[in-house]
C-alpha cells in the first residue's frame, strides 16, 4: 500500500513538474505570441497614403490653416449635421474623444459645411474642448477639393482582411457631404489609414491603430478598455 502511495505521489508530483516547465511556459509563449503577431498585423496595416493637404478654413473664431494640427495625430472627418447617421457617427467621435481626452498630441479635425453654425453644432453634441477638437467649414467646392484632390475616395469592402491596404476609387467624384470615411494621419502628416464611419469591426481597427501608434505618454498610457470600447 505504502509503495503504491509512493508511486503515486511520484506521478503527481511529474504531471506537476510537466504542468509547471511545459504547459504553462508554452502557454504564456502562445498568448504573447498571438498578441505579437495581431499588433504586427495591426502596424502593416499603417501604411502612407499621401501627406495632411494644406487648407484655409473658416474655423470657431475665425479663418485657421493646417498648422492648426500640424506635428499631432489627427483624426480627420466630414461631418454634415443634416444626414441621419451624423448623430451615431458623432457618438463614435465622442467616445473616442473621452477614450483619449488625456493626450495633448491627438486632435479630431471635423469639416462642417459652410451653413453650419459650428457654435450650435460644438454644444449639441457636447465638444467644447478647444484643446482637442477643431470644428472648421467651408464651401462644398473646396471641401470636395481636399477629398479629391489630397484625401481621395477609397474602396473599403465590408471585411477587410487582415493586415490588407486600402484601394481608392479611380474615377469618383467626392461629395463632401457624404463622405463616410474617417482618415487618420500621424504626428508627421503622413495619412496612415481609411476607416468607414458605419462600420463597426472598421472602428474598433480605428482604435486599435490610434492606441498603437500614438506616441507614448510617460503621465498615462493611453490603454484600449473593453468597457469603454467603440
């Protein structure tokens, strides 16, 4: 009986010894692994799809240019307060906002047509932050002008594969009040990724890339919360 209790302790004590140098090393090694593997996806996907265009637009307080975001990373979108999705597309704008509220180094540059009472827009939905968030507008010739000519129209399917880049429409012509894209551009102006405003898997892209990216900040680290996730 006594040796058999001994052998059996012997087993124990072995699948112990297996769990401990094998399994739970290996374990941990896949988990970083996969984790290594999907930020690396993530990063190739970050491509350079041409540079910040200059502009000059009527801003808050008056005519501003592009220095405005000039060395920030920057989330550019075309906002028309007149079409139906605006609310929901601005409600992504606002979480992502508070998500990145602490960092001083990420704007959101929103183009608004040239009716657009920008003071009214900022309070209805709850953008007074001067620091981050820039309101401009101007004419539709000259907001279809940025898009044609330096941000383009680009092709997204409804699931875009893994670490794939983005194709642009050849022979479109922009409508700057319907243009459901956000674009990102890095601190150096570099336009790095297109994202479409309606879909969920591209805005969660979207906030992946930001976090990733986003240089790092030694008082916080910007992290991506599952609870406060777009």
């Amino acid at each position: 009986m006594e040796r058999e209790q001994k052998k059996s302790n012997n087993y124990l004590q072995a699948a112990m010894l297996f769990l401990l140098i094998i399994v739970f090393p290996g374990g941990s090694w896949i988990y970083m692994n996969m984790g290594y593997n999907r930020s690396k996806t993530a990063l190739s996907e970050l491509q350079d799809y041409g540079h910040l265009p200059a502009f000059q637009l009527t801003g808050m307080n008056g005519t501003v240019d592009s220095s405005l975001v000039n060395g920030q990373m920057t989330l550019v979108a075309f906002i028309n307060p007149g079409q139906t999705e605006t609310k929901d597309r601005m409600q992504v704008l606002e979480t992502l906002h508070r998500q990145f509220d602490e960092r001083n180094d990420f704007k959101l540059l929103l183009h608004l047509p040239e009716s657009a009472d920008l003071a009214g827009f900022q309070n209805a939905y709850n953008l007074k932050d001067d620091r981050q968030i820039y309101l401009v507008k101007g004419n539709s010739q000259t907001l279809s002008s940025l898009i044609n000519n330096n941000y383009r129209i680009p092709e997204l399917p409804d699931v875009r594969e893994p670490g794939s880049s983005v194709n642009f429409q050849k022979n479109g012509a922009a409508d700057a009040n319907n243009y459901p894209y956000y674009i990102l551009i890095d601190e150096k102006g570099k336009i790095r990724n297109y994202y479409h405003a309606d879909r969920n898997e591209d805005i969660e892209r979207m906030v992946e890339h930001i976090a990733l990216i986003l240089p790092r900040d030694i008082e916080g680290d910007p992290r991506l919360r599952r609870d406060r996730e777009l």
